[in-house]
C-alpha cells in the first residue's frame, strides 16, 4: 500500500479511489478496528438513551440498557486485547 493511498483508506478501502491490497490479516484487523469503533459509539448513544429513560422515572428500562451497556463495553475491551495483540 503506497503513502497517498494508504492515507485516503486507513485500512479500509470502501473510500479509495484507487485499487489496493491488502493482506488477510490488514483486512482483518481493519475490520475489527470498524467493529470495535462502531460499538463505542453506540455505547454513546445507548448511555444517552438510558438517561432519557431514567429521566422519565423508567427505572427497569434504564437498568436494562445500562447492562446492554456493560456488555458493549466489555466486547469492545475483548476487540481492543485482540488487536493489541496483533501488532
């Protein structure tokens, strides 16, 4: 992967608009970073919805996205030992 295009697809080459390779392992390895990135993000987004829920009194929903939460966040950790790893 040469300097311009590796700059344009950060792994990823669903914006390039230049052919590249990879190898299985960058492939693999991009898209764990995707998985994991885009888990921390809905953790985001399920905390702020928790708190509308608690906001509201529904104490037994917020509970329940709170642990959805936890599970995210612990997934996310797992993602994060796994591609430690590999570099």
């Amino acid at each position: 992967m040469d300097a311009e295009h590796s700059a344009g697809c950060s792994g990823s080459c669903s914006g390039c608009a230049t052919p590249c390779e990879h190898t299985p392992m960058e492939e693999l390895t991009a898209l764990m970073k995707y998985m994991a990135g885009g888990n921390a993000v809905q953790i985001r987004k399920l905390t702020q919805l928790a708190a509308l829920l608690e906001q509201q009194g529904n104490r037994t929903a917020y509970d329940q996205v709170m642990a959805a939460v936890s599970d995210f966040e612990k997934g996310c950790l797992r993602l994060n030992v796994v591609l430690a790893s590999l570099k």
